[in-house]
C-alpha cells in the first residue's frame, strides 16, 4: 500500500491511495486544517469505517435481518498537544428484524480481536470500549 497527499492551497490537501503498486486509485478525500476534515479525524472515520465493515459482514453471514446499520465513536482527546486521543467509545446501531443480541456481540468481538487492523492499531496507545443497541424495525 501506498498513499500520498498533495498540497492544494493554504491548509487543504487531496490525498489518493493505491493498493497495490502501480494501481492508483482517484483522489479520495480531501483535508482541509480550517474548514473541512482533519487528519485526526480521518482517522477516527477509519476506525468506525474498518470495525461497520466487519461487523455488518459478519451479521450478513449470520443471516441476520439487518435493515438499518451505523457506528458511532465517542472519542475524547487530551487538553494539550498533541491532543492524542484519550478514550474510545465505539457504539453499533443496528436497525434490523429480531436481530440476535449474541450475533452482534460475537461479530463486534471479533472485529475487535481479529479482523480491524485499525482498532487493532489504535488499542496499543488508547483504551477502546464497545457498546450497541438493537432497534426492532
């Protein structure tokens, strides 16, 4: 993997990734330090994009009914710089008909402990905690 970052004007930059390399892929997100999205948090976005990626596979695979899905992280930071990240609340909701709360539980464990690398990534340097909630419909 290979990711880049160009500087467009003033703080904004447009960042491009390839998976392989010579595979580039189109610009994917842009960074801006005043008005837009800020690198960290892109990387909190990647931390709720990996772990809603397992989990809502691994419900697929259960056969679970699942109509409704997102995931949430309640980050706190430290009051100085580099103002880290601090504690991590992940929350799951999902929408869904008579959703197994032992499915959801076992496919949020899993991406906790084997599948996000992000969250694999970001648990060495800060505690983070899962909670969910089944919404019937």
């Amino acid at each position: 993997m290979e990711v880049a970052i160009n500087w467009e004007k003033g703080l904004v930059f447009s960042g491009t990734a390839a998976r392989a390399e010579g595979d580039p892929l189109p610009p994917l997100v842009t960074l801006d330090g005043h008005d837009g999205l800020k690198p960290i948090e892109l990387v909190a976005l990647g931390l709720v994009g990996c772990t809603a990626m397992d989990v809502i596979s691994i419900l697929q695979k259960k056969q679970q009914d699942v109509t409704g899905f997102e995931v949430k992280a309640h980050i706190e930071r430290s009051a100085d710089h580099p103002k880290v990240y601090t504690d991590v609340v992940i929350e799951y909701i999902v929408r869904g008909r008579h959703v197994n709360p032992a499915a959801v539980e076992r496919a949020i464990e899993l991406s906790a402990t084997k599948y996000c690398a992000v969250q694999a990534m970001l648990s060495k340097a800060v505690p983070i905690h899962h909670t969910y909630r089944i919404v019937e419909g």
